[in-house]
C-alpha cells in the first residue's frame, strides 16, 4: 500500500512522492526517502531503458520548471528549485554507468563510499593499468602519427570500457534477479575497474584536444 502524506497546504491526503495535491494542485516537496530510481518512476537496477529515463525527464522538467512559478509564493518557489535540483542531480547519476554502478552499490547497502582515490589490489589489474599507461606515454605527441595513435589507442579503451559495463551489469543483474549477494561484489569489483579506465580516457581526451 502506497504511503499517504499530508498536503501542505490544504491539508488533503497526497500519496507520497506525488509532485502535486490532488486536491488543491499545489506543487509538494520532492520525498527525501525516494531513490532517484523511484523518483523517475523506473525499477532498480542497472540495466535501464535510457529513452524512458530521457522522457520522465522532460516530462518532469516542464512539470517543475521555476518559470511555472515566478507568480507563486515563496514556498511553491522553493519546492519547484527542490524538484529540479532533484531531477537534474537524479539524471546526472543514472544516465552515466558509472555513476549509476557507484549509484547502486550505495543504495543497496554494500558500499556507501566510493574508493576514490584508493589503489586497485589486485595485482594483475595493476600490471594492466600499467600497460595502458605505458602505450599512452609512447605516443610521440610531436609525430606526425601522433593523432592517429590517440585515436586508435581511444578506440580499444572504450571496447574495454564497454565491456567492463556489460560485466558489472550481469553482477547487478545476479543481485536484482537472482539474489546473489556475490553478484554486488562482482558489480563492485567492475565498477572500480571502470573508474579507472573512465580516469584514462580523460587523460587520453586532454592530450588528443592538442591535435583539435
């Protein structure tokens, strides 16, 4: 059964998370308790469809937009920034898959932190990440090849990427379907990984944006 709050305004019943009274049709504060998964509307988890994720954004963004309320009082005011501020920090998290994995382990309870500036231990990723960095330190940013070999080397990061992103999605997908706790530390494990190249691709971005 769905939770009932109490309108602020008119007193009326609201089923919480609701944006506006069904009563009186004044704005309500966004549910501090809400995930930014049940804020959209959109299940847990981290295979999510991004065109709907894209639409419940818009949606709500003209439902809520500030403009709508530069006549209102001081209250609804506020509530419509708390909507949109919600929203666009909501978006930010699940649109990336980064962010949305790093997302997911807080809110499921495995990790409430996210290691930012921990170093990886396991040894053999360590040794890749070395490898990785070695092949960029080689490219002779001075050559006549050297855009090409930026792109190139670009292009095999994000099939790595990529895969790391299909990998922590079948760990989430353990968990969320499967209730395999092992699934989150799989999740986690990929998800640490996939920081570390996003990192890479970053610094790879900053030197090809010498060629451009």
């Amino acid at each position: 059964m769905n939770r009932v709050d109490v309108c602020w305004s008119c007193r009326g019943g609201v089923v919480a998370g609701e944006g506006f009274c069904p009563t009186c049709r004044v704005i309500q504060p966004p549910d501090p308790r809400r995930d930014h998964f049940h804020y959209f509307g959109l299940n847990p988890g981290f295979d999510l469809d991004l065109g709907v994720l894209d639409t419940v954004y818009r949606q709500r963004q003209q439902q809520f937009h500030p403009d709508l309320f530069v006549s209102r009082g001081a209250t609804e005011r506020r509530y419509s920034m708390e909507h949109v501020t919600r929203l666009n920090e909501g978006y930010r998290t699940l649109k990336d898959p980064l962010t949305r994995g790093e997302y997911l382990l807080k809110v499921t309870g495995f990790r409430e932190q996210t290691p930012e500036n921990a170093t990886p231990s396991d040894p053999a990723f360590l040794l890749e990440i070395m490898e990785w960095r070695e092949t960029l330190e080689e490219v002779d940013l001075k050559g006549k090849n050297a855009a090409m070999q930026l792109q190139q080397l670009r292009d095999r990061m994000m099939e790595t990427c990529d895969a790391e992103v299909v990998t922590l999605g079948k760990g989430f997908h353990d968990w969320f379907v499967g209730g395999k706790r092992e699934g989150l530390a799989v999740a986690a494990q990929h998800t640490d990984r996939l920081r570390y190249f996003t990192r890479f691709l970053d610094e790879l971005d900053r030197k090809s944006e010498l060629f451009f």
